[in-house]
C-alpha cells in the first residue's frame, strides 16, 4: 500500500473534524489496550499541523507536527511528531512508514533539522529505530519514564 497511488496524504489542522475523529479512535484503542480510565484523547496542542492519509474518501491515519524551539543550536529547529496513528485494518502495509517521512519531509521544509518524537506503545519502537530515530532521554513535557527518540533531518538527501 506504501507505494499504492490510492493513499493521497493531506494536510489539516489539529480542530479538523477528521482528525479529531482518528484521535478518538486511538484513545479508545489505547484504553482498551492499557486498561485506562478515560477514552478521551488527548488534544493536540494548538498550531499542530497534522497529515491524513486517506484512500479514496476514507481516513485511515494521521500524524501530527509542532515546531518545538531550537535545540542545541539557533539553527537546529527542531518538531516534534505526534498522535501517529493508523487504522488497525491498514497497518501492515507502510502507511505508518509512509506518514513519518511525510512529517519529517514537512519539517525540512519548515526549517527543522531535527525530529522528536515519544513512542506511546513499545511496539513502535522497533519501526521508530527502523526509521532512523535513535533513543534520547525524555524532553520538554514528557515525564521520565517516556520513552523518547530522535532523528537528525539531513537537508542534502531528504532523509
């Protein structure tokens, strides 16, 4: 699917409705999966660009991106990427792969050189490290416990 001219990505903002309904989905999933109380998601900071990736007029998952500051360096701007989700029946088939280059690639553009992002299951880890990110300890608003990556965003090759 990952190559498919069926999956069209999009952008939208994080009050679209569509997204707000991807969220509310993963919430669900993540409660049932974790035991938590509430299946409310948690809402998007303000400014979050997120990318939808549709096929055809179905949503099937959705990533976000906010500009976070600067990190060592004025020049390092750096994203973080949020709320990766995708439908559980299109998973297996790169949409995940596909949308984390899609928000790296958005990131170059604006300026970042650097991507951050909190795995919310373990089992991403594995396709995070895959994807280039490396481990770093827990940033701005994550508690201790998270666990967190990082990847440089070359402006030369696109990766």
């Amino acid at each position: 699917m990952i190559n498919s001219p069926r999956v069209e990505l999009v952008e939208a903002s994080f009050d679209d409705p569509i997204v707000t309904g991807l969220h509310v989905e993963q919430a669900a999933e993540l409660a049932a999966r974790f035991g938590a109380a509430t299946d409310r998601p948690s809402p998007a900071a303000p400014g979050t660009t997120f990318l939808v990736a549709r096929e055809r007029a179905t949503s099937i998952g959705c990533v976000g991106l906010r500009w976070v500051g600067a990190g060592g360096g004025s020049a390092d701007q750096i994203a973080e990427v949020g709320h990766v989700y995708v439908r559980p029946e299109y998973r297996g088939f790169g949409v995940t792969r596909l949308l984390l280059r899609a928000a790296e690639d958005l990131a170059r553009r604006r300026g970042c050189r650097t991507a951050r992002l909190k795995a919310t299951d373990l089992r991403d880890a594995g396709l995070y490290e895959y994807s280039g990110y490396v481990r770093i300890a827990p940033f701005g608003p994550h508690p201790l416990r998270s666990v967190c990556f990082e990847k440089r965003l070359r402006a030369d090759t696109g990766r």
